[in-house]
C-alpha cells in the first residue's frame, strides 16, 4: 500500500513522535501498577492472541488494550492530534488503526474473551483508574 512507505518528518514532527511513544509506556505502566495494587494477575505482550493486548489473562479470559490517544485518535480527545503534514497520510493511518482495533476486539469476544480499552488520557487519575479496571475485572479474581 503506498501509504506505508517511511514517513517524511520533519524534526519537529519527530521530537513530538518520540514523546508520544515514551507516553504511551508511562501509560502501561500506570496500568499494570494499578493492576498489581488490586491483585490482579496478567501477562504482558500476548503475542499469541488476536491484536496482541497490553495485558491480558487467558485463562480468566480477559484482556487489555491500551490505546495512545494520538495513534488511536481517541475521538473527542484533545490527545488525537492531526499532524499538519501529511494530513491525507495521517487521516488514513488513522483510519486504519481504528478498523484494526474494532476487528481485533470482534476476535477476541468471539472467543470468548471479555475485552477493555484503557485511553492514555484516561491513566492521569489514578483513582478513576483503578475504578474502571475494578468493574472491568469483577467477578474475574
Ligand atoms: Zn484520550
């Protein structure tokens, strides 16, 4: 597809790039932290199953996907940023990302799995956090 050719950035562009990736870490990383604090008990980087999940219990049957809020255009966020280069490019990533991850969730409730996106944006309050990760996971100790 030609709109997976390497991107031509700007210095700029990739500076802001660089931080959105360690954002999105720090994001996981609240996540399991809160995961962990609750007693929950997962795996990281599910290769084998459908779209990888952040996080995920196969056995419980449930998983994770953390969203950066840019790459997976939350809607509505002031996170998901267009970049004002190459805006066809970036409308159709995103445009993308979003189909991948509608399909990956469809695959996985099918198989049975109980499915919740976490949105970076929603990682600042801890507390917030915690209570939307307390009823995603109840009934699944
Ligand atoms: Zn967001």
């Amino acid at each position: 597809m030609k709109n997976d050719r390497p991107l031509p950035l700007d210095e700029k562009t990739s500076f802001k790039l660089s931080k959105v990736k360690q954002a999105n870490t720090s994001t996981e990383l609240k996540v399991r932290s809160c995961l962990h604090k609750l007693g929950f008990r997962f795996r990281i980087r599910n290769k084998g199953l459908p779209g990888s999940p952040d996080i995920a219990n196969r056995r419980k049957k449930w998983a994770i996907f953390i969203n950066g809020c840019f790459w997976h255009h939350h809607e509505g966020c002031k996170l998901a940023t267009l970049p004002k280069n190459n805006k066809e490019f970036w409308l159709a990533k995103f445009k993308r990302n979003k189909e991948r991850d509608i399909d990956v969730v469809n695959k996985l409730r099918s198989m049975g799995f109980n499915v919740l996106t976490v949105w970076q944006c929603e990682t600042n309050n801890g507390y917030m956090l915690s209570l939307k990760l307390t009823s995603f996971l109840s009934g699944h100790h």
